[in-house]
C-alpha cells in the first residue's frame, strides 16, 4: 500500500506540502516522531496547526506494529552467516556477517572497504556449505569503484565461473543522495521476484556528506541518513539480507563532528547500524578491522589482508 501523500492530510495545503518538504519532513513518519514546537519553527506555521498536522501524520504514517516474541524468534531462527574469507574477520564477526543486520565499513580511503564488499558480493552467490548465503547481489554505487573485472579476479581465485557469478551482482549507480534512497525500494520490488541475499551501498554518506553542507544541512542530511538506514535495515530483514554499507572517514572536519576520524552520519547512521568495523591499514599491505558497538560481540580486532585473490588472513 503505498504511504500518503504529505497533501493528503487534512490541513496541508500544496504550500504547507512544499514548506514541509523543503524543511526535509518528505515523509508521514518524520512528521509524526516531531514535536509541534520544532516543526512550527522548521515549517513557520503556527504551533497548533502544525499539532494538528503532527496528529494526522500519527493516523496515516504505518508507524509498524508489535510482534510476539516467538514470530521474532522464529525469524531469527533463520539467520545466515556470510563469510569473507578471512578466518580473522569472521571469527570477530561470530562466526560471519549475520543476516537482518547491517554492517557498516569505515575508514580511510584506501582502508580496503570496497574490496571487502566485492569479496562478499561474490561470497554471497555461493552455497551455504561454503559459508555462501545462495543468492544474489545488489550493489549501489555511489563513487563510480564498481569493477567487474575485479569481482572477475575473485571468483576465479575461488574457482568459481566468474560471468556465472556477474550475473547475479546487480549494479545501479546512485546519481544524488534522493536517487540512492530511491534504488532501495527499486530492489524491494526486484526482491520479489529474485532472492537478494546480499546488498551492498558503497559509499552510504558520500552524497549526504556533499550535498548536505555546513551546520544549516545537518538536520536534513541527518533525518534523510536515518531513513535511509531504517529503509536498508528493512530490507535485510524482509529478505533475510545481509546489508554492507561504507563511510569514509573525512579527512577534512564535518561541520558537526569535528573530530576527523569520526565517520560522517556519526551517532544517526552508528545506532541504526548493526555492526560498526573502523578499518586501517597496517604494516605489509596488512589491514586491521576492529568491531565496536556491537549489540552482542566483544570489541576486538582482527588482521586480514587484501590481495589480488580478494580478502585473506
Ligand atoms: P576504500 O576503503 O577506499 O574503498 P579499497 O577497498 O578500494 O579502498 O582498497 C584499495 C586497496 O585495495 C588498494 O590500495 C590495494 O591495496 C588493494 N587492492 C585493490 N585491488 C587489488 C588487487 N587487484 N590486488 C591486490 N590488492 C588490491
Ligand atoms: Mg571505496
């Protein structure tokens, strides 16, 4: 069912729609999580007409629902672990990338984060004896890095038939942050029909990060991030997914979080993702991968490498 229009609540005009939208509430459910006070201020409507629009958006937004403890479990039951192929790596994962989680890489350029998403591309399309979820891949580029020959040097080192395996990696590029968003419910409509078991967005922030600049954007690029990962958690969760998604920490200072070796999104996309893995790289072409929040792993570190046969030990 698709969601309402924000002009089909009672109270919205087409202009109120447009004041609304240009403040970044581009759908019901951020409406309905504000406060009057912050979207009177944000829109410049009065207080209680924005109370009552905020009371609207609460009856139409699909807002979700509960669930029994046992439905939860049962889904739960299904997870799937996804290996790299380091030993290292998927130990500091227990055992693998989980399934109805998301996973975010960040580092440095250079750190070894989109290597590390085509290995599990091709990981992904094998079968579970071999730590494979049976599947197929989406990928969504956002920097232009997919490379098809690499994927091709991967498979091969796995013996497995590399156009077999490109066959079922599906590559969009992602053009701006709206048209990023916009591919996740196109691969819920492909997920229908194909069984994703892997998708990968690489770089999660890098348009957020260009498009939404200085202190004034924060708040935008923020609540657009948060979507956008609840949006991608969706996914995993529906289609019993793993979900990889990039940061690069910025080099420069992010308007917000000053501190450089922070990722961008900071506490938004941190909290919405399952597991955190910072990225370096190290001596001999080594690179350290250390876990951190994780709901239910220890923080710790784990070495891999990365080669011309994919990721390592
Ligand atoms: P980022 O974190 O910016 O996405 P990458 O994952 O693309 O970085 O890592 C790039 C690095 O991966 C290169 O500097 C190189 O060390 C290594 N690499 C890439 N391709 C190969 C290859 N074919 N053989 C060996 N190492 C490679
Ligand atoms: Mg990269």
């Amino acid at each position: 069912m698709a969601e309402k229009k924000l002009e089909e609540l009672p109270g919205v005009g087409p202009a109120t729609a447009d004041k609304l939208r240009d403040a970044g509430y581009t759908d019901l459910m951020s409406i309905a999580v504000e406060s009057p006070k912050n979207l009177a201020e944000a829109c410049e409507i009065g207080e209680a007409a924005a109370a009552k629009i905020i009371a609207a958006a609460k009856q139409a937004a699909d807002v979700g629902g509960f669930e029994p403890g046992d439905v939860i479990l049962e889904r739960r039951q299904n997870l799937k672990k996804l290996t790299s192929c380091s030993k290292a790596l998927d130990e500091l994962m227990g055992g693998g990338f989980e399934t109805q989680a998301i996973v975010e890489f960040f580092g440095e350029f250079g750190s070894g984060k989109t290597q590390l998403c085509f290995q599990l591309a091709v990981n992904a399309t094998m079968p579970f004896e071999k730590g494979g979820l049976e599947g197929e891949v989406i990928v969504i580029d956002t920097e232009n890095t997919f490379r098809p020959e690499r994927i091709v040097q991967i498979a091969n080192a796995m013996e497995m038939d590399p156009v077999e395996t490109l066959h079922k990696i599906h590559v969009a590029r992602a053009f701006n942050s709206s048209h990023q968003m916009l591919l996740v419910d196109k691969a819920m409509e492909m997920a229908k029909e194909t069984k994703v078991t892997l998708m990968i967005v690489d770089s999660l922030t890098a348009h957020f990060r260009a498009e939404y600049v200085g202190r004034g954007a924060l708040a935008e690029r923020q609540q657009l991030l948060n979507k956008h990962m609840h949006d991608l958690l969706r996914f995993g969760d529906l289609n019993n997914a793993v979900i990889a998604v990039t940061n690069q920490v910025s080099s420069k200072p992010d308007a917000f979080f000053g501190d450089p070796t922070r990722p961008i999104g900071g506490h938004i996309v941190g909290h919405a993702a399952t597991y955190r893995i910072y990225l370096r790289k190290s001596k001999g072409g080594k690179r350290i991968a250390r876990l951190i929040d994780s709901p239910n792993l220890p923080e710790a570190e784990a070495v891999f490498s990365v080669s011309e046969e994919g990721i390592r030990d």
